[in-house]
C-alpha cells in the first residue's frame, strides 16, 4: 500500500481547521501531519514537518494566502498549495495561481470535492471547481480585451488590397482562394497578411477581421 498523502492545514478559523483535520483524518489515503492559525506559523511549520500538500487559508492575519504560497512556491517547491477562498475573489484565485498554487477550492464547496482536488495535485495535476474555472477564463478575456491595441480611426492606413485581402478573410477564403479570387500570388497573399497584421499589431487573421469589421472597414459585396 502506499504511504498516506501528508497534509498541512492553515485556517485562522479554528472550528473548520480543527473540523477540516478529523474528516481528513477519516480518508485511509491521507494524513494531517499539522496545522496552522497563522501565515507566518504555517511557513515555520511547513519548513519542518515537509508535507506534500498543504490547504491554505486566502484570508489568513499575518500574511494571507497569497504570500504563503508564494514564500512556499521559493523555498519549499515540493509541497503542493490547494487554496481555500471565495468565488468573487477572481483577481485574488489569478494572483494564487501566478504565486505557485497548484488547487483552489471554494469554503461553500463539498468535502468530496475537497478530497478530489488533494489527490489529484498530489498526483501532479492542477486542479478548480468549474466554478472557478468560468471565472478566470472569464477574467483572461477581459485582460485580452484590455492588451488589444488601440489604434484611431483616422491613423489606419491600410492599403486598398489589403482591404480586399480581410474582406476576404472574412467571407473565409484561404490564401489560395484569395489568390485565385484576385489573380495574384498565393505567397503575395501571404505577403499582404502579414503587412496587415503587423500594422494593426495583431496576431491573427481573425483578430484582422474582428478588428476590421469594428470599424467598418470591410468592402461591401458589389
């Protein structure tokens, strides 16, 4: 049989830390090895007893559970952080994940899920509720949304073929469609997408047509 997966709990909430510990305790796979009131007494902890996995509190006094896990993410990398916060704290599940953390986990959510998520970090996989999911890809499209370029009006100056090359693009057409369209080249084609892309600092065709289509510049079916 394997050894129990050794577990480290730092709530400043002594009823669920206490609670957390002897439902754990119940699970023939794992162990509670300590527990912590604290940020700082966590890190010390930590530091000795050398657990797999610790639960982290995101809302501890001292130091939370951000900079925990980022001091535990530098000096102990081998134990695995699975945060326990809230669902309305989207920048702050960004922050942990950014700091090293390996698993979040809502308060309202279920032991089972709880369970779940310390098995599969242990076994090397990041792990959040779909919950948490929705929020952060949610939260990842905003920054996008935020780092497109934003370019005037009046200061585009694309081309006349390169207009007809997004309009194009747009209606689907692959390079080689639009070569033979235009009676050109397919690598001219090429050729235009690239000057476009990179005077609109773009990245993709499709982020050429969103970009165009905004602004109303795609030519009109005669």
């Amino acid at each position: 049989m394997n050894e129990p997966i050794r577990i480290f709990i730092a709530d400043d909430n002594r009823l669920l830390r206490e609670g957390l510990a002897s439902m754990l305790a119940q699970q023939e796979d794992m162990i509670v090895i300590g527990a912590a009131a604290s940020g700082s007494e966590a890190m010390e902890q930590i530091k000795t007893l050398h657990p797999e996995v610790a639960l982290i509190d995101i809302g501890m006094p001292d130091k939370d559970g951000i900079e925990v896990t980022q001091a535990l993410h530098q000096d102990s990398p081998d134990v695995k952080v699975i945060i326990l916060g809230m669902i309305d704290l989207t920048d702050e599940i960004m922050a942990c994940i950014e700091a090293g953390a390996t698993g979040y986990v809502l308060k309202e959510g279920s032991f089972d899920y709880l369970v779940e998520t310390i098995r599969s970090v242990h076994r090397g996989e990041s792990f959040c509720s779909p919950e948490v999911t929705a929020s952060l890809f949610s939260r990842i499209a905003e920054l996008a949304g935020a780092r497109m370029p934003k370019i005037a009006k009046s200061s585009i100056k694309l081309t006349g073929r390169e207009l007809e090359v997004v309009t194009l693009i747009a209606e689907g057409l692959s390079n080689k469609e639009i070569a033979q369209r235009l009676f050109i080249e397919t690598q001219t084609v090429k050729n235009h997408v690239h000057n476009l892309l990179d005077k609109l600092q773009l990245h993709t065709r499709l982020e050429a047509v969103q970009y165009a289509r905004a602004r109303n510049l795609l030519k009109k079916k005669q």
